[in-house]
C-alpha cells in the first residue's frame, strides 16, 4: 500500500551550503539519504517532499556545520501479507514470473500461478497452462495476493512472493473470462 508519513530528522547543513537556501539544502540531504532505499518500518521509500525546517541551527565543536530539526513528509509503498494488488509481468523464468507491483518486482512461483500443469519458456517469455490453455507473458496484467514479505536494510532489495491461486486472482483477462462464464451460468436455466 501506498502512504505519506510525517518524519523528524536533524539535517548537518556543511559549511560549504550556507549561503544557499536552507530548505533547498535539507531536501537535498534528505532525498540523498531516505530515497530509494528500503526501511522496515515505511518500506520502500520513493521520495521525500514537504520540508519544514527549523531556522535556528546548532553548531557542535569541532565540527563546522550546522544541525537543523526538520520535518518532512515520505511517500512510500510498504506491502502488506495479504494484501491484493495489481500488477504488470516483467519477467518470465523457468520457476515462474517477476510481477512489478508499485516500485519493486514480486515473485509469482509457478507453484502460485494455477492448479494446472504449466510449462515456462523462457525464451518467448511466456508461461502455458496445460488443460486451460490459458497463458502469462511480458506484459500482462495480474491481480494477486501478497503471501510473503521480507525487508533488506538500505538499499538492499527487500523480497515480496505472491500468489494467484485464489478466485478472481490471476491475469485481468482470466478474471474477466471467469466472471463471464459464472454470469452464463446463473442466467441459463439448468436442464432436468
């Protein structure tokens, strides 16, 4: 889910900044050091906007910069277990697909994608259901579920898996094809 949370920071403005205006300088800082990178607590973080900065900075001896007390607004997508999100396949292996789902790529094992048997050709970047015919390729569009999530530090890349084995998850079009035939099937009289 994407969110914007309110944050505090202390921003080392260097001597070298000082003539330069101190809320140019803090965003500066505190885009250098919050985006892109990946924090347990807000996920991943895309960018920082909205700085409120203290005027009055604090010197510390021995060190010629100044401290100011900032606030400051992050937007960033943190994902939930369980939760359910669309996405777009980025990636075609022989264990199953890479979903990019808001600003990272999940895992969708070939194990999650259906109950059929599914057979992965990498080189055309398409993954083939046996019985169902029906297929996943670069490009598709997915609705599916967040099953895991684990979080690096930094800028190390955080691991999400997903699944799609559930009613009304999988490709946009399967969902469409499923909601069809379960409309079909309630307005056409059952023969005795």
């Amino acid at each position: 889910m994407f969110q914007i949370e309110q944050r505090i920071d202390v921003v080392r403005v260097s001597p070298d900044k000082f003539g330069s205006k101190l809320k140019k300088v803090a965003l500066e800082v505190l885009r250098t050091k919050y985006e892109s990178t990946i924090n347990s607590d807000m996920g991943y973080i895309i960018q920082v906007t909205d700085v409120n900065m203290d005027p009055v900075g604090k010197i510390i001896p021995g060190d010629g910069a100044r401290y100011h007390k900032v606030k400051f607004s992050v937007l960033s997508f943190f994902p939930m277990l369980q939760e359910i999100v669309e996405g777009e396949v980025v990636e075609i292996t022989d264990f199953g697909a890479f979903v990019r789902i808001g600003p990272t790529d999940a895992l969708l094992h070939l194990s999650q994608i259906t109950d059929d048997y599914l057979t992965s050709d990498v080189k055309q970047g398409i993954i083939l259901a046996s019985q169902s015919k029906r297929t996943l390729k670069v490009g598709s569009k997915l609705r599916v579920r967040i099953t895991a999530v684990s979080l690096g530090r930094g800028a190390s890349m955080g691991k999400i898996g997903v699944t799609c084995r559930q009613p009304y998850l999988g490709a946009l079009e399967w969902i469409a094809d499923d909601i069809d035939k379960s409309k079909k099937s309630v307005e056409t009289p059952k023969k005795k």
